[in-house]
C-alpha cells in the first residue's frame, strides 16, 4: 500500500462518526421540512400537530383535534428510518399502535401505507409551500384532505 493511501485510510477510520454522516443523508432527513407546528383550523373544530426535528433516525409527534373546546381526538406519532425506508407509527388515543411504510419517496412528500390496516391505509403530507402542507388520509375506498398551515409551537 503506498503511503498515500495509508494515510486517507487512517483518517478515515479517525474521522467522528457525525463527519463521515455528515457527507451521506440519513433516511430521516427526507422527513425534515414536516419539523414544526402545524394547524388546521374551522369553526367547528382545529387540528394541530407537531413534529420534532430528526435526531438520532427519529422524529417525534403527536397531534390533538378540539372540538367546541372538547378534547375530541389525540395521538402520539414518530417517524423512524429502518435501513433505507421510513416507517410512521401512530397510536391514537384508545386503539393499537400501527405502522405504516414509506413508499415511492417524492420530494416534498411522504406517503406512508399499510394495507392490511381497517382504516386508514395510507397517510400522506404533500407540501405545498414551505408554510403550508395538505394531509391526506385514506382507505377502504374513502378519504380526506386537512390543509394545514405553520403556526408558531408557542400557541
């Protein structure tokens, strides 16, 4: 080995691991711009949820709908990468944990299924401007769109 190549090697076996990552996205950072406050708001009820930003092949949420000032809905959510895929996991208040694969990356959205769950079997956040994103949460031949908007996380 020529001395040359000692060297790169060497200093690559030293490098910090968060360098060499550094150079290589994780799987997790397609899911950074969800990070934030979101907000979907009518006069009948409002809709929040919040992501944290990824760290360590993670990201935490959770999300609550209020109704007439009723805690109507609730669940706890993260995302998570396994090898070169993303699964989202949700537990809504009252019912099972179920995980959900990422399929047919996009930039701008993540679309998550599972057909073998009742309902829904597939959510996906398409981002529509840096401030804005529609969810969309179907299956079982119905579904729907909740149009969100970035609100400030001290609301």
């Amino acid at each position: 080995m020529r001395p040359t190549a000692s060297v790169v090697l060497l200093a690559l076996a030293l490098a910090p691991a968060g360098a060499l990552a550094a150079q290589a996205p994780s799987t997790i950072d397609r899911a950074a711009w969800l990070a934030g406050c979101w907000e979907s708001r009518t006069e009948r009820r409002t809709i929040q949820e919040i992501w944290m930003a990824p760290a360590g092949g993670f990201m935490l949420g959770g999300s609550r709908t209020v109704a007439g000032g009723v805690l109507r809905e609730y669940e706890h959510l993260h995302l998570r990468a396994a090898g070169d895929t993303l699964i989202y996991t949700a537990l809504p208040a009252r019912q099972q944990q179920t995980d959900f694969r990422a399929v047919a990356p996009v930039d701008g959205v993540l679309s998550f299924e599972n057909p073998a769950h009742d309902f829904p079997q597939k959510i996906t956040y398409r981002r529509t401007t840096p401030d804005s994103l529609v969810a969309r949460v179907e299956g079982g031949g119905r579904g729907f769109d909740i149009p969100m908007g970035r609100v400030s996380c001290g609301r």
